[in-house]
C-alpha cells in the first residue's frame, strides 16, 4: 500500500475510475489531499507515477500513457537553468506564439509537456528523453527556438539509423 499526497485532489477522483479500470488497483481518498493505492507492488508503483502525473497537470489519458515500460515522467526546474529573474518571459518562449514551440517539439519528439509555475513536465519515450530535455534547456537559456528544432531534427535522424538495425559498427560506403 502507498500513501500519496497530492496539491489537486479533484482532478485526481476524476481519473480515479479510468485508473482503476486500467490497472489492477484501489484508489481510496482519506482526507483532503492523502490518497492510498492498494494492489500488487508493480501495480502501485506505476498508478503512484500516473497519479503524480495528473496532480501536475497532464490529462489522464495522456498519463496513461506511463504504463509502458519504455515511457518515462521527467521535470526540469525552470529556475535551475537560468539567472534571469523575468521568468513569464521564458515560460513564454517555452510556449511560444499561439503554443508552436511546445508543439512542435512534442511533435519532433512524440513527447507530451506541461508547463505548471516554474516546472517542465515531460511523458516521452526513453529514446528522446535527453534531447527533450536538452532542447527544454537551450530555449531556456535563450537559444534560438530554430537552432533547438535542427538539433531535435538531427537527434531524430541518428535515432532512426541506430533503430535499423545497425549499431553504428558498419563502414557506410559512398558509390
């Protein structure tokens, strides 16, 4: 059994039933914010993930998405990256113009990210993690938002030659 405490426990018993549907988990509310998870320990651990996920903001399909074995939930402190003290002005090129830099590079990388205050939270697979994150940091200290899309662009490209099979040990020959 695991206690969680959260800071948003409505949003926690909206998902509570999708949850349980889709692990083989309790989900019981004590008091205001202490939530239990009963189940098997492997069980517990994940819905401990995906319920820390929707306290910080995600949707709860999208925290779902945490039951695969290659996904993982990553936060990058705002504050941690930066000595600047306007940080609505790096939360706005985090966002970018009508959301295009987030968005753009969740679709480079097939992440979903959440802005909340002064933290990053990011669901991505396993592969993109570091260049994500790396990405993350560079817009934050001030890099140009198409620099940061070239370097997710080429960490895709090298990401597909290492999934075909090939390890990097072959001599590519040029005809």
């Amino acid at each position: 059994m695991i206690k969680l405490i959260v800071e948003n426990p409505r949003r926690i018993k909206q998902a509570t039933k999708l949850i349980e549907s889709k692990l083989k988990i309790k989900i019981s509310h004590n008091n205001k914010e202490t939530f239990e998870i009963k189940g098997n320990e492997l069980d517990e651990f994940l819905c401990e993930k995906i319920l820390t996920a929707i306290d910080f903001g995600f949707n709860a399909e999208d925290a779902l998405i945490l039951k695969n074995d290659d996904f993982s939930l990553q936060f990058v402190n705002i504050k941690s990256h930066t000595k600047k003290n306007n940080l609505q002005l790096i939360r706005a090129r985090l966002i970018g113009r009508e959301g295009r830099a987030k968005a753009t590079i969740e679709e480079l990388t097939g992440s979903i990210i959440v802005l909340h205050e002064n933290k990053i939270g990011i669901i991505v697979d396993s592969l993109h993690l570091d260049s994500v994150v790396q990405a993350l940091v560079s817009i934050i200290q001030g890099s140009k938002h198409a620099n940061v899309f070239a370097y997710l662009e080429k960490q895709n490209r090298l990401n597909r030659n290492i999934d075909e099979d090939d390890l990097g040990l072959k001599i590519k020959v040029k005809n």
